[in-house]
C-alpha cells in the first residue's frame, strides 16, 4: 500500500531509543501508521542490555526515581507500575584514600575532605540550595562554577565541586549552566530520603512491552535498519534504508543531531540546529563481582590517580534475580569520543578497575570478579552553552514535514528515560497538531 494513499498518516520514526519508541507509541496511539528504524540489533539506546551466562543485564547503570512522572505514567499505561521495586540507597565519596558516607549532616560533620569552617559553609550552603530548588531565576546564564562558588566559597568549590563537575564536562565545566545543576538537585531531592527504583526484567522489558504495544496497533519495527539519507520532496519526506528511498507523510528523528546533519540531504541538511553542539560519551567497566564492595549505590571519587570519575553498585537496587546473584560494579568515565580517554584499550581499561576495586575494597582479590566487560556510547549529553534554554529547538525543522525528539531538548533536566519520555510526548503531539491543521489546509514549503 502506498504510504500517500492510506488512510492513515504514514510516520516515520528514527532511532529506536526510549524517545523513538515513546514517540512511535504516542503516534500509533493516535491512529498514525508507524514505522520504526533502529539501526543496531537492539533496542532501548542508552538502555541496551547484554547477557550473561542466561542472565541479562544494563550495559549502562539506570534507575527509577520517585520523581519520574513521565516515565512511572508511562509504566501505568502499559500496565507495568506493579513491577518496579523501591529501596532507600545511600551515597559514599571516595576522597583522598578514604571513603566517607555522605548522606547525613552527622555525615558531613565527619568528613575529613573539608576544614570544620568548610564543613559548616557546605552545611550552610545546602539549605541555601534547597530554598533555591523552587526559583531558579537567572541561572541559565550563570556559570555553575561562579554559582557554587559564591554559595559555598572557594575551599568547598576546589575540594568537592570542581572535581565533580570537570569529571562530568572536562574541561568545559565553566560554562555550563548553573540551571542545569539546579535541575539536577530538584530531580534527586525530592524527598527526604534518597530512594530509587527498578523494574524487573530491567529496561529490556520496558523497550520489548512498547515494541508489543506499537506493534498491536499495527505499527512495525524494523532493527538493524540504519537511515543512512534523509530528504524532503514535494510528497513529503524521504528516508534511505538498505532497501532504497521510502515515502512517509512525516518523519519523527530521535537521531543526536550531529549525526541527524550527516544524513540530511538538499534543503533540509541546514534546517537541523546546534550541529555542532558538543557531545559528552561515557565509557565504562562493568565488573561482575561475587560479593559487594562497597556499602553504597554510587560513589563520586576526589583522588588523584584514581582511574575513574565515578564508582555505582547497582544491586544496591537491582534484585540479585536479575543478575544470577552477581553484584554489577560500574567504573565510568564521561568524555568526549574523540579523546583518549574514550577510545583507552579494554584490556587496559579492565586493568585499571582492578586496581579501582583493590583501593575501594579491603581484602580484594581477583577472585572476587567472575568477569568485566566493557561498552561505550557517544552520544550522551550535550554540554550546555550558557544562555541555552533561550536556544533550545522546536520540535519541527522549519516548514518542513521533519521532527525531532532529542537530548537536545531535555535541557534543563538530566538526559534520562523519565526526561526523555517526557520530549517524545511534547513532539508527538506538535507533530499531530500540525498533521491535524494540514488536513484541512495542505503543508507546503514556503518559497
């Protein structure tokens, strides 16, 4: 059946990450007719899986928190919210040669990192932060760095902040937004205790249940299918596969947009914005581990010679059924893919986690790892420009029949699945409020 002669708008979808398959849900909902293409053999992005002797786990950690409305209501929907377990995590930092709990004020009386002055203006600051947490007016075009120092002055912000900012944006951590750290503390401070969620089965589940969902309404999923071009025409838009050009009513594109630009073609490649925004990726070494190693869900790390930024157990929350008893350990790094860093060697990168469990675990010995594995993604969240929010991009390129539904858009919030659900269902809804608006007047390009 033609795509232009069916009853029901034929849509594109391009990517089949948790904003593809939002997106081609929504739109499947709505009575579209949804094709969508994954390029890998797998779907869910940043939520991919791998298995393990007939256990499958997250080749990145994830979480739910009590505060992701957009994901937990979409869990609702497919009927998936009894599934998701909820335990009280806590955190540790990993400073100089000692790991300190951080999770109290009697905590934080404690740590050794900070003069008692420090410790006080911290204490001090936090509340100052958590007033904050409901008026973040003018801090989009503040530099977090300037922010925090102010708050929590100089010794605090060298100490405690500096580090954990450059090891999430390197070098370029001066100018991020103070708007997006404020995002960040609203979404993992909701309450009083720090607690976090997940569901079982893992985010496989959640991909394969909307895959289910699309799919009974008549949509069709089509993995390991790269959109390798993308052009508009006077029809409508064009996507090249492997199989050749195929004709759609509109294209949703959940692509970064470095790499949507680099398969946009003709009028449509300028139209894509921020194609030179900058990207951080993660690098990380999943260590399967016969035991705990350390008390807490994650650990930031202040140590020099330290290996990795950070240190997260996940079954701290991930029931042991899911992983055939195992405990999950992730040594991550956030870069940019072009560093060496990214592109260090996996031998040489397992290398180095052994060493980060001998200084996090007394008594370790190799013994205690069944085995490490270890996976990279490029694309994981933009570094933000001051002043962004006043740049993010609309939902639709130009007068075009294309779409887009990306990290680009989650701005102030922390690129998560809650964040990203939450994009997918404001794009959805643009794209058919304008399917809705041309049926009665024909979309055409402006001259």
């Amino acid at each position: 059946m033609n795509a232009l002669d069916a009853g029901r708008k034929h849509i594109a979808v391009l990517g089949g990450g948790i904003s593809g398959l939002t997106s081609a849900y929504r739109l499947a909902q709505s009575g579209c007719r949804v094709t969508l293409l994954e390029a890998s053999s797998e779907l869910g992005g940043l939520g991919g899986t791998f298995e393990h002797e007939g256990s499958v786990m997250e080749r990145f950690y994830h979480v739910m928190l009590n505060s992701d409305d957009h994901l937990l209501g979409l869990l609702d929907e497919l009927k998936l919210s009894s599934r998701v377990e909820w335990r009280e995590t806590k955190m540790g930092f990993l400073y100089g040669g000692r790991m300190y709990p951080f999770n109290t004020p009697v905590d934080l009386l404690r740590f050794g990192g900070l003069s008692i002055g420090g410790r006080l203006r911290t204490a001090m600051g936090a509340a100052y932060t958590a007033k904050l947490l409901r008026d973040p007016a003018g801090l989009d075009e503040t530099p977090v760095s300037d922010w925090l120092r102010g708050i929590y002055g100089a010794q605090v912000f060298e100490r405690l902040w500096k580090p954990l900012l450059r090891a999430k944006f390197g070098d370029l951590y001066e100018k991020v937004p103070a708007y997006w750290f404020w995002s960040r503390l609203r979404r993992e401070k909701s309450g009083a205790k720090e607690v976090k969620g997940y569901m079982s089965g893992g985010y496989r589940e959640i991909a394969g249940q909307l895959r289910a969902a699309i799919e009974r309404m008549g949509g069709v999923v089509r993995t390991g299918t790269p959109a390798e071009a993308l052009r508009e025409t006077l029809n409508g838009p064009e996507v090249m596969t492997g199989a050749g050009w195929e004709s759609f009513n509109a294209v949703v594109s959940t692509l970064p947009l470095p790499q949507l630009a680099g398969i946009a073609r003709g009028w449509l490649q300028p139209l894509v914005p921020h194609r030179d925004l900058l990207h951080q990726g993660v690098v990380n070494v999943v260590a399967l581990c016969r035991k705990s190693v350390m008390p807490y869900y994650w650990a930031a790390v202040v140590k020099d010679g330290f290996p990795f930024q950070g240190v997260v157990e996940t079954t701290h929350v991930v029931p042991p059924s899911q992983t055939g008893g195992r405990h999950l350990v992730y040594f991550l790094n956030y870069c940019s893919r072009d560093s060496q860093l990214y592109n260090t060697p996996d031998a040489e990168l397992k290398r180095q986690a052994s060493e980060a469990l001998e200084q996090i675990h007394p008594g370790y010995s190799p013994g205690m790892v069944e085995t490490m594995k270890v996976f990279r993604a490029p694309y994981v969240e933009p570094v933000w420009p001051l002043g962004y929010l006043s740049r993010k991009p609309e939902f639709r390129l130009g007068d075009s029949r294309v779409y887009i539904s990306t990290t680009a858009h989650a701005y102030p919030q922390v690129n998560s699945w809650n964040t990203m659900v939450g994009v997918a269902i404001q794009a959805s809804a643009q794209l058919l409020h304008d399917l809705r608006r041309t049926e009665r007047r024909p979309l055409e390009r402006a001259a």
